[in-house]
C-alpha cells in the first residue's frame, strides 16, 4: 500500500480510503467492524464519513448511524491511533440537518461537536466542507449550471476558516478539506487561508472516475499549484463501472434496487461507455473494478480514492487494485472511450 501526503500536514494517508456511507442501512455493525479489520490488515488507514451518512438511502431516521458505528468500534477497540479519520459538516439544503441551513459560524461548532460525540473520538484528523453554500455544478446539476445567480460569500469564507482555525488551535481537528467544490471555490478558500495565516486547504472530495472527469482540467491545475490533493468519490461510477448492472440487471441489496436512477447516473448512453469499459477490460483480461480503481490510482493529483464495499468479497477484491498497474496501451485506449463518451451522465 502506497502512503501519500495530506497536503503539507504531515499527515500520510493510504492510496485508498474506505467509505462509510452504506453503513447503518446496507451495512449493520458487524458489517463494518469487519471491513474495518480487513482494511487495516491490508494497510488502509484512512476512513471517510460525513455527519449526513447513510445516504443509501437519504433517511432522517437513520442520519449520524454512519458515525456511530464508527465510534462504537473506536470505543470498543481502542485503535483511533491507527487510522487517519476524515468526516464532514453538511450543507445548503438537506432538510434532515439543521433544518437545512448553510454552513456558518453559527453551526460549525455544534455540528462538528455532534460528530466527535457520535465518533467517540476527541478529534478528527480531516474535517471537510461536504459543498458549497452558493451551490455547483456537482452532483449532475452540469446540465443547468448558472453561477450568474451565485454571490460571492467571500465573508462567508472568510468566517467559516476563521471558525475552523480555532479548532485547530483547540485540538479537535487536525486539518481542513474541501468537498463538490469548484476551481474558483478552490482557489478562493486557498488564498483566504494563506493571507490569514488560517490552516491550508489540503484536500479536496469530489467526484472522479473513468466515466466522470471534470477534475482533469481547471480544478487540477488549481490543486498542483495550491498543493491540494484529490479525494475521488464514486470511482466505480456507483457501481456501474463493476459490471453488476449490465444487461438491465438489479441485483438485490444493491445501490440501483434502491434508487434506480443511481443519483441521475444512468442512461443509455452511461450503458454504451460502460459497455466499451468492460470490452476493454475483457481484453487485457482486467477485473473492472480493479482496472476503474487504478486508473484513478494513477492520476497525478490524486491523495486517495474512497471507494465502499457491501461485501467481503468487494471489498478484498477492490484493495487488489492497488497491486495493478495499468500499461500504456491500456491509458491509450480509455483515452479512446473517454473522447468518444466524455460526459456520458
């Protein structure tokens, strides 16, 4: 397993991260306390939440179980020193969380109190800002993206890392992320932290696979100058890139059974490049899942790539990715589908 730099933080943290936002409804405790265990043992170190989890699916009923089954595990275990652990504070628009106000000093301290009392811990190593008040063109809103009708909110940025720098200075974070942000948002959070002697911006989560590469151009230029690392979310396109939906199949307990539409990423035209995928991957004799994860492994900008697991079998099979390393003909034709298929959801 391969170690990168969060940043200039001095914190290392494993090539792969392991995602949560399964557990508390496609993942029971048990579920997790083991994909904890395996992860370890093959070297991750690095676990990714969100005070929102589970979002499979988005319940007000059951917002926070992620945590909290990462927290009875840290309590029962005693490990929190072998793990880097990364959560979020929720924005704009969920319901289900503060009535859905936006990110603000006025929130920031007891959402972030509420997650160290669901995680059983007296820190967190990452504390991101899961998106962005003014809104983005993530999540498939790239469709119909209008930043004319955003404002600035530099204030707002201004005070939220404000906030955020007292945590640092009280102990109960570590370092500070980013998520769903844009190239402008990037560059404007950057430059605020570095003229106020604020903590940098290390990390940023967005989304980043074979099928979704919006990162590749401005926000990857902004990361290498800035020295941000991508967090990938979703590098199996939700699962689509795993081959398990092909042929019109759902297969029971999975993503799709759940929300057919997999979050607005599937269409005919998600079928055909994901078809071209798999042909490729077939003819290299590749594991889809394992080839998807190491393109993303490959990419220069990258920190680490989350990816989930509902299953033993998933999960060691993914870690396997780590141990594959693709060719040149191999880059030379998924730049072949991408140009044929660039924005195929």
């Amino acid at each position: 397993m391969k170690y990168n730099d969060l940043g200039q933080s001095g914190i290392k943290v494993s090539e792969l991260c392991l995602g949560t936002m399964t557990w508390g409804s496609q993942n029971s405790q048990s579920d997790a306390n083991r994909q904890i265990e395996i992860s370890i043992d093959h070297g991750i170190n690095f676990l990714d939440t969100a005070e929102m989890y589970p979002t499979t699916p988005i319940s007000s009923k059951t917002q926070g179980d992620t945590e909290r089954i990462i927290g009875n595990w840290l309590q029962e275990t005693k490990r929190r020193s072998k793990i880097i652990l990364a959560t979020k504070i929720t924005g704009k628009g969920f319901k289900a969380i503060r009535n859905g106000e936006p990110i603000s000093v006025s929130n920031l301290r007891p959402a972030l109190e509420g997650s160290l009392k669901r995680l059983k811990t007296e820190y967190i190593d990452l504390y991101q800002l899961h998106w962005a008040n003014r809104g983005s063109y993530h999540f498939r809103q790239n469709w119909d993206y209008d930043p004319s009708v955003q404002e600035k909110e530099l204030d707002d940025m201004y005070n939220i890392l404000n906030e955020l720098d007292k945590f640092v200075k009280e102990g109960i974070i570590r370092t500070i992320g980013l998520s769903n942000e844009t190239a402008w948002g990037t560059i404007q959070f950057s430059n605020i932290a570095k003229e106020n002697s604020f903590p940098e911006i290390v990390t940023i989560q967005n989304e980043y696979s074979l099928m979704c590469r919006h990162f590749d151009l401005d926000l990857a230029e902004v990361c290498h100058h800035e020295n941000i690392g991508l967090l990938s979310f979703s590098p199996l396109a939700c699962g689509i890139l795993s081959g398990k939906y092909s042929n019109n199949k759902i297969p029971n307990g999975t993503r799709k059974s759940i929300n057919n539409s997999l979050g607005n990423r599937n269409s005919k035209l998600t079928n055909l490049a994901a078809e071209e995928y798999f042909g490729l991957a077939k003819k290299y004799s590749l594991d889809p899942c394992q080839m998807a994860l190491s393109f993303c492994l490959s990419r220069p900008f990258m920190t680490s790539v989350i990816f989930g697991a509902t299953n033993e079998i998933q999960l060691l099979n993914n870690i396997k990715s780590t141990n594959l390393k693709l060719e040149k003909q191999h880059l030379t034709e998924i730049t072949k589908i991408h140009r044929k298929y660039p924005i195929p959801f």
